[in-house]
C-alpha cells in the first residue's frame, strides 16, 4: 500500500457512518479507502452495462417502431378489405335485381 501523504479532515451524516463502518476494514481510514476504491473500479463496469441497456433500449424502439407501422399498415389493409366487401355486396344485389328483372 502506498504512503498516506493526503492528510484531511471532513465532516460526513450518521447515513455516511453506517455505509463506512459496514465497509471491509481494520480502521475507518481503511474502510473510507476500500468504499472509494470499489466505487471507483465499479464505475467503469457499470458504464459498460449501461451502453449495452441504452443499446437494448434503441433495438426495441425501432422494433416498436416497426410494429406501429404494421399494425397502421393491417388496419388500412382491414379498412380496405370491409370496404372491398361493401362494394362485392352492393355488386351482387344490383346483379341479383338485374336477373330477378330478365
């Protein structure tokens, strides 16, 4: 372990206590350092969990994407289809009035 030449004096919460005291160590200068340490060498995982969410979050917005522009796409093929069928009846009763009328 290398020399403690930064001597320093801080004030910290009852909060701040119990988190320091329930840390690894024989002193609390030791269990301030052990708290700092595994802070600092946990951000750079944490970074790298981070990008793989926001990356997992972009992949499902552009399939949310797509899904809501097939879905607009099947109501427009639905509406198409009931108003292909309105026009198939309409046919077939001026057919069925033009037989009865021969």
């Amino acid at each position: 372990m290398s020399a403690k030449t930064n001597i320093r004096s801080f004030r910290y919460s009852d909060e701040v206590a119990e988190i320091l005291e329930a840390q690894p160590g024989d002193s609390l200068n030791a269990k301030f350092e052990e708290l700092v340490r595994t802070c600092y060498l946990a951000i750079d995982e944490r970074q790298r969990q981070l990008a793989r969410i926001n990356e997992q979050i972009e992949e499902r917005q552009q399939l949310l994407l797509k899904l809501e522009a097939a879905t607009t796409e099947l109501s427009t093929i639905e509406r198409d289809l009931r108003s292909v069928e309105y026009s198939f009846s309409k046919i077939k009763r001026r057919a069925a009035a033009l037989q009865e009328g021969v």
